[in-house]
C-alpha cells in the first residue's frame, strides 16, 4: 500500500468514527438544542458519502503529505487544525451571516470541533504513512 493511501485510509476511519460519535452521541443533544429545526430526521447520505472521502483527500494533500517529508506529527496537527478552522468556520460563519437560528455559541463549539478532528485524522494519517 502506498503511504498517501495508508493516510487516506487512517484519516478517513478516524474522522468518520470520531463525527459519527461526536454527532451521533456526545454532542447529539446540543446540536438538536442549537439547530434542532434544520436537522434531517435521516441524512442525506450521497451528500455525506461524496463529503467525507473529498475532505479527507484535502487532509492528506493539505496536511499530511506535506509533512511526512518534514518529518514530526506536530505539524500535521497543526496543519490540520487550521484545515478545520478555515472549513468550519467558512460554513458556521457563512451559516450564522445567512441563517436565522445559527448562534455564535453553536460556531464555536462546531468550529473547535472541526479544528479537533481534522487534527486528530491529520495525525492519523501521518502515522499511519510513516508506517508504510
């Protein structure tokens, strides 16, 4: 397996498991307190299908394959941290500038959200294409 596919593979797992788990349980009642009217009953999922594996290839592009090279997981970390920051921040702020019922409370807790799994799955896939 090549190490940009091992990345791909390990980012894609641990963004997946850690979103399905922060929306599906640990933060499922704040979401539904904060956007409770705009949620589906069902996702969408050829949207989230089509979502998740084109942003992990930006996690790997943006992140990660620059940092294997470099050399330290701290830089994917942060690389991935400022990935989530800039996409969650670009929908939560478009959102709270456009939605009636978008908070600034849901932003930051979305925005800090996106920065920590981005970083989590960045770290991941730098690991797992060190191990290759």
């Amino acid at each position: 397996m090549s190490p940009l596919l091992a990345a791909f593979v390990a980012a894609l797992v641990v963004f997946c498991v850690g979103d399905f788990l922060w929306l599906g349980y640990l933060a499922k009642d704040f979401y539904q307190a904060q956007i409770g009217p705009l949620l589906l009953d069902t996702p969408k999922w050829a949207a989230a299908a089509l979502f998740y594996p084109l942003y992990v290839a930006g996690m790997v592009f943006f992140c990660v394959e620059p940092s294997v090279a470099q050399g330290g997981w701290v830089r994917p970390a942060v690389l991935g941290a400022l990935l989530g920051l800039l996409a969650y921040a670009t929908y939560d702020l478009s959102n709270l500038a456009t939605l009636n019922g978008w908070t600034v409370s849901f932003v930051v807790v979305d925005v800090l959200w996106g920065m920590a799994i981005t970083a989590a799955a960045s770290t991941a896939g730098y690991f797992a294409a060190r191990a290759v």
